[in-house]
C-alpha cells in the first residue's frame, strides 16, 4: 500500500522545501504543471529537492501544450506516474509506456470504457463520484484510485477519511494539510487520513510498527498508538508508544534521536513501517545499529570507509587511497579488467567485492552515499526509454567493433522518387530531415552548459582540454590581435576583403538609419527607430571543416549595424591556436575578443559571461546539434537573459532542374552541401526529365564525388538524400516550399521569372550561373541560414539581426483629442481604472470633456 493520502502542488513555484516540510513524511506529491515550458525547472527541482521517484505530475489541465515525446522526457526524468488524460494516455500506451506509469485523470466513469484492455490502470475521479462506484474501481487493491477534490475544509474532514479508510486515496491541496494541529488548527491533519486506513487487531489497540533506515534495513521492531502517531508526525522524530512507559522519544534520553523520513502502510493495513534516519550510537539499547545486530554488507563498509577518509592513518594505504586520485583510479581499472577475466563463480564474486571497495571508496572520496548511488539506479529504473547499450568502441575487441560496412566501389547515387505515382508516405519519407534526437542531445549539453555557469574560465579551460585535446592558460585571445597570428598569403587576403566588401554593402543597403514617423491622426505622432544591440557572440565552428567565411557572413553585418563589443567563440587547433583567417576577418571587423572554444561549453561562456568572456546580448552563428541545443536552452533560460538568431541543423540544399540544365552543374551544386556532414541532406527536384537526363545527372555526382576528399562524408549523405521527378515548375515550387530550405537553387528555363513563386526559403540562386558557393563567400547575400525547415518562419541573417527596433508616440492636445476617448472607452471595458484615469485627468485639464 502506500500513504492514504496525496499532497497537490497547484504550481511548480509552490513546491519548495518549506511547503513539502509539512507532508514531507507522506513521500509521494503530485504537481500541476500548465506549461510545457515548464519542464526543464521541473526536472531541476526534481534534482534539488531529491524527488526522483516521489513524484507525480499532473499535465491533464492542457493537453494540447504537451507531446507524448515531452511526457516520456520527464518520465525518464524521475517522476514516477503522470496525470493525463484519455486521448495522451492511449498515445503513450501505443508506444509502450508502462500503464503503471499512468494515471487516467477522468471526469466520469464513461470515458474508462476505452481501457477495457487495461484493468488495472491507475484513475483519477473527481469528489463527486458515488462511493459505491469507487470502491468498485479500486478492484480489491488492484489499482489506486486517486478522488480528488477541488476545495477542502476541515468541516469536510470525515468525508475525506472515510475515502482513505475505503482504500482510496483522496487529492487534496497541500496548502490545506499540515502535520501540525496545535499551530494550524484550521488545517487537515495528515495524521487522521493515516489512522483512518489503518488496523489492528491487538486487545491494547496498538499498532505493530516496523522500524528501517533509507536503505530499507529492519532497525527493529515496536508498536505506534494515535497519540505517539500524531507525535511522530507532528515531530517528524522517531516518536512511539512504549507498553510500560507511555510515550517513547526515541532518543530523548541516550541521544541517538532518529529523524522521520516518511512512514507507510502494508498491504493489509495492519502493519506501520516508520523510515528514519538514525543518528547516535545506533537504535538498539545495546549500542547495536539495530535490534537484530550491526549491519553488515554496503551499509557497514560506507560506515567504515568513511570513519578512514578521516582517522586512516597517514602513510596507510587507504590513507593513499583517498588522497591519491591516479591510484585511486588505476586500482578501479584494474579490478575492473580482472573482473571481466574471471571464469569461476568464487573468481567473479571475489573481484567483483574488489571493485566493488574501490568503487566505493571513490564515492566517499567525492562524499558520495549510497544514498546517492541508490537514487541514480532509482532513476535508471524510472526511465521508459532505453539506451542500445553499444559499448564504447574503444573497449570492444577490434574483431568485435561494429563499423558500418562501405563499399567504397559502390555507385554514389541518389535514391529516385516519382511524385505522381509512388506513395505520399514514400514522398514525404524523402523530405524528412534526418533525426535529431533532441532530448538525448539536451542531457548531455545541460551538464556543459551547467559548468560553465558555475565555473567559469576554469571551466571553460577544463572543457577545452576534454573535447579540443589542447590545454590554454587563458580562454581567449584579446584584441588587437598579434599579426603573427593572422598570417595569411597574399592571394587569400585579397578574397576575404573582396567578400567583406561585398558583404558590407549589401548589408549598408539593408540598414535603416532614418526614424520612421507616421501620423496615425492628427497630432499623434507614432515613431520607429533602429539601435544596434550593444553586446554580440559570434559562434565560428571548427570541427569537420574550418569556415572562417562564416566569421565575415556574421562579423561584418555586426559592423555595419553598429554593435559595441563583437565577440567571436571558435574551437582551437591541436597547438592552441585559431585558423589565421578567422583571426583576420576579426581584427577587420574590430572584435573585442575572441573565446578559444567550441561547442556548448562556447555558447554558454558568451550566454552567461566570465571572468575573461564578455556577457553577450544575442549569439549567433551555425554549428552542430550540440551548438544549436545549448543555443536553443539558453534563449529560454531567463538567468541568461541572451536571445539567438534562429534555430539550426545540419545544412542542406534543394535543387530545381530541368532538361535544359548542364548535368554537371547540378550535381556540383548538390555535391557542394553534400561535403558538409554526414547528417546534410541535398534534394533534387527533377522537372520533366527523361531517364537519359536523370542518369547524366546521377553519373556526374558518381565522377564528381569520387574525385572529392570528403567522399566518405559525401557518400553517407547522399545515401538519405533524394531525386523527386514532378512533371511541372509549379509542383517543383510546390514541393520546395513544403520543404523549406536553406539554399534553393533554380537551375531551369526562365530561372528569374519563378523566383516571385518562393514562398520558404532561406536563400535562392538564381539560374546556371549563380552556384550556392557564391552565397557562401563573396556574392555579398548572408549564409547564414535557417535550416531544418525554418525557413518557413525565420530569415537569414542581416543587418536587422543586429539591431533591435523602439518605437514611440508624441500625443498633442490635438492627439489626445482625436484618440482620447477610444483608449477610456476600452480600458473601461478591460476593468483598467488606472489606464482610463490618466487620459481622464488630462481631457479634464485641456475642457476636452
């Protein structure tokens, strides 16, 4: 059974430390949450306040905010059971989440007709269902049947007992419970909803009380009246009643008190189970952990470990132990290898006790517990989701190593989709991006992102070192940079100035330097003016391919719009040093300073500042889905207070060709995004070709890409890569602007005359001669561009991106009086007083009313 009760928190900024104190003991809560983007401070508190496995949460208020993959997410985050409602709950049924994760929120009997196949989910029902029809539900036991009521009041306190003594639970405000009647007379005791479930059959009507610690270990056995329950709770000590002397404070007297965790019930009803920290010489009269001896096993040797972290000799090996990490760590190793070497059962129980010692003792080493080993494997058993469970590659045998099988003679060619005979899912399987499994990538990145903050430059150093493989001494360069560093040829400087250029004016034709004024009526003056946002990061990645054209796309559109420190973050070589181009395009836009990191760990130090790195306004720039996740976390991190450019993903490109376009020219194009990364996507969107056309183009991709040194690269991506054959232009634009992409080139008769028929996309070339590589470097247009089908909402980036917009309004008497009455009239309506005063007062003052 469990506590005949639970606690409901109507929001998350309720559930905190002090409102749980009062129904701490009842060890299992349930929180409203109306929000979907809730969940991420709902995981953390869940973190904080070590609620993994005490929690439910309730998203049944709106559905519509909240998608099975989020429910599944904070499932897999320690909340124990969701309250949901019928629709979501057949949803995660169908992907095989556990029904006993699941607690059907109802509002009548009826809507139970579609779990037929599920006899023993969890429900909820209101107050309002007959007692009759409850008890019936709750099958013997079978399921926990949750009543819930919207208002309780101490009057009511029989009807609510009566419901736990029927072996329901009811769901009450926690705001309305206390464990404390003599202070909170007005309250619900907590106490009155256990008695009330429970029993005895003993002629002295005490209650059979078992008595454990947090790791379940019997302490002993002694028995509970009312009164030392309601002291116990009231206390939240180890209070009970003791046959020959009354009232037992346990502790009061030898000082080896206990404190009172949570207290249960067994399935019978009959039996009390107290959980109790115990502190002193142990709970036995006898000086013994426990009435049944010292405890033995994990428990003992943490006890024991941790008294040789502080009295262990010096010199002594475990002394060594604790105070030498290298060893420490190598004895893991060790006792780990021999583990897996042991054949016999005495070998394998004999090195795993071996590693099992020195697991531990670097737990203690760190103040780790068991406790805190037991919530992570509590928590583990809470997910819904499972891992693979692949090793790391490093540990497999190289005979055993799974790598994908490439025939690296096989033709480089794309897949053929008809779109007027092949089936819509067949089409729409061909447009879909490939996967980003965002939540998985999230867990990993909040960590980074989390030290970061806390850390700072040590931090930064640490992260540099584990994911560059190089150690700095400062995380970052500072300007002016030292023209050693910046050391390019003659030939490269030319076509970086060429493209900064370019790029400043299109993007000085783009400013908008004027106020804008209108005169809505005569004399309200309504005004828009641009200010550049004052303080910007500018994310340059590394990794596969170096794109310091990337600094000069985000770098000058910051100059042109006036921005007052320009930061640049991009991941440092093998010898510490950054791409010399990359240093060159910063001393010309006038950077301030440039962060020697990539990833994450990057966008959290120019999100959040430190020591050395500049807090920034607003971060922009690609990168890969680590880059975009901690991009897309910190723009709703309100601490952050840093907004984004647009979300991002991997690149991608989307051709529209027809019989009349050069075969080679348009598997170059397509080949030219292709390199960019495994997980890029190129589409070709074949308009009335034959089969001879279509095989051109296919056999000009093959030779091109061959002759590339990223085919590896190319060839995985062109292998989730598409040709669509569509018999007309206008299902070729149709297609693409479903689609949305990032670079759309037209590659057909008449280019220029389609171009007003793109609805989505994030830049288009057009015509033979207009290639994506111009857009990429020197043509003057922006590359940095939304991807992933962003298209359909966000633009590239532009002067724009760097400023942000005021405007304002200059009323006149004469405005006042054109616009007065209507702005009274509706604050009226709103019920805003105040609003509707202050036009008031100055009508009044000018006789205009």
């Amino acid at each position: 059974m469990t506590f005949p009760l639970l606690p409901v928190f109507q929001s998350l900024e309720s559930l905190n430390g002090d409102s749980l104190s009062h129904v701490s003991i009842v060890n299992h809560f349930l929180v409203k949450l109306d929000d979907s983007n809730g969940i991420e401070h709902l995981k953390n508190i869940i973190k904080k306040l070590e609620l993994v496995g005490k929690l439910s949460l309730d998203v049944s208020g709106k559905v519509s905010l909240f998608s099975s993959d989020q429910i599944i997410d904070v499932l897999n985050s320690g909340v124990n059971k969701v309250f949901i409602s019928s629709k979501l709950a057949l949803e995660l049924l169908e992907v095989g989440i556990p029904a006993s994760r699941i607690v059907l929120k109802l509002s009548s009997l009826s809507e139970l007709e579609e779990f037929k196949a599920y006899q023993n989910i969890d429900i909820s029902l209101p107050s309002s269902t007959p007692l009759g029809d409850l008890k019936i539900l709750s099958g013997n036991g079978t399921r926990f049947v949750y009543v819930t009521y919207d208002h309780a009041t101490k009057t009511e306190l029989v009807n609510y007992t009566s419901i736990a003594a029927s072996g329901l639970i009811p769901v009450i405000n926690q705001e309305k419970l206390t464990n404390d009647s003599k202070n909170y007379p007005d309250l619900l005791n907590i106490s009155e909803f256990l008695l009330c479930a429970i029993k005895t059959d003993r002629p002295d009507g005490l209650y059979t009380s078992l008595v454990v610690d947090k790791y379940d270990h019997s302490l002993g056995l002694v028995y509970s009246s009312k009164e030392s329950i309601h002291e116990a709770i009231r206390t939240l000590t180890g209070v009970y009643q003791s046959r020959r002397h009354g009232l037992w404070y346990k502790g009061a007297t030898s000082g080896a008190t206990q404190k009172l965790l949570a207290l249960d019930v067994d399935c019978d009803s009959d039996c009390l189970k107290f959980v109790v920290e115990q502190s002193g010489v142990g709970f036995c009269h006898l000086n013994q952990d426990s009435c049944f001896g010292n405890l033995s096993g994990l428990t003992q040797l943490e006890k024991t470990l941790f008294d040789r972290k502080q009295n262990a000799p010096e010199g002594s090996y475990t002394k060594r132990l604790f105070n030498d990490s290298t060893l420490l760590n190598a004895k893991i190793k060790e006792e780990a290898e021999e583990l897996t070497e042991a054949k016999t059962k005495e070998e394998i129980s004999w090195e795993a006790a071996d590693l099992i010692y020195f697991a531990l003792t670097k737990c203690i080493q760190n103040n780790v517990t068991i406790s805190d080993i037991e919530s992570n494997l509590k928590l583990k058993h809470l997910k819904v989701t499972r891992r693979r469970g692949d090793a790391k590659s490093k540990f497999l045998p190289a005979e055993t190593k799974k790598e994908e099988v490439v025939d690296k003679n096989a033709k480089i060619v794309m897949k053929r989709v008809n779109v007027n005979k092949d089936s819509e899912e067949l089409i729409q399987n061909s447009l879909k991006r490939p996967n980003q499994k965002t939540a998985d990538i999230m867990k990993l990145v909040l960590p980074i992102v989390d030290a970061v903050k806390k850390g700072g430059d040590n931090a930064l150093i640490e992260m540099t070192e584990k994911f560059d493989k190089v150690r700095l001494t400062s995380p970052i360069l500072e300007a002016p940079f030292p023209p050693e560093l910046m050391q390019v040829s003659d030939e490269i400087k030319q076509s970086i100035d060429l493209s900064i250029d370019n790029v400043k004016k299109f993007h000085e034709a783009q400013l908008q330097s004027e106020t804008m004024d209108v005169e809505t009526c005569p004399g309200v003056i309504c005004s828009r003016f641009a200010r550049p946002i004052e303080n910007v990061g500018l994310y340059i990645p590394g990794g596969t391919a170096v794109l310091p054209s990337t600094s000069l796309m985000l770098g000058v559109p910051a100059l042109v719009a006036g921005c007052k420190n320009i930061i640049f973050a991009s991941p440092p070589r093998k010898d510490g040093t950054l791409t010399p181009e990359v240093i060159y395009v910063a001393h010309k836009v006038g950077a301030k300073c440039i962060v020697l990191a990539g990833g994450a760990q990057a966008v959290a130090a120019m999100a959040y500042g430190t020591e050395s790195v500049p807090k920034c306004d607003k971060i922009l720039g690609p990168g890969n889905q680590f880059v975009t996740a901690a991009k897309m976390y910190i723009q709703n991190d309100t601490t952050a207070l840093c907004s984004i450019d647009m979300p991002a993903g991997p690149s991608e490109v989307l051709v529209i060709g027809d019989g009349k376009a050069d075969p080679d020219f348009i598997a170059s194009d397509l080949l030219s995004q292709a390199e960019h990364g495994v997980d890029s996507q190129v589409i070709f969107i074949a308009v009335n070709m034959t089969e001879k056309e279509l095989d051109a183009v296919d056999n000009a991709v093959h030779e091109q890409a061959m002759a590339l040194p990223r085919v590896d690269i190319v060839r995985k991506c062109i292998s989730h890569s598409t040709t669509l054959l569509v018999d007309s232009y206008e299902q070729a634009l149709e297609l693409s602007n479903k689609y949305a992409p990032e670079h759309l080139i037209l590659q057909i008769e008449n280019a220029k005359s389609y171009v007003s028929k793109v609805d989505n996309a994030g830049s288009v070339f057009v015509g033979a001669y207009s290639p994506e590589s111009c857009g990429d470097y020197s043509s003057g247009t922006n590359h940095t561009l939304p991807t992933y089908g962003y298209a359909r909402q966000y633009s590239g980036v532009n002067t724009a991106t760097f400023q942000k917009f005021i405007t304002s309004q200059d009323v006149t008497p004469e405005g006042l009086k054109s616009i007065g009455k209507a702005v009274m009239c509706l604050a009226a309506v709103e019920g805003l007083d105040g609003h509707r005063n202050a036009v008031k007062i100055r009508m009044e003052k000018l006789g205009l009313l």
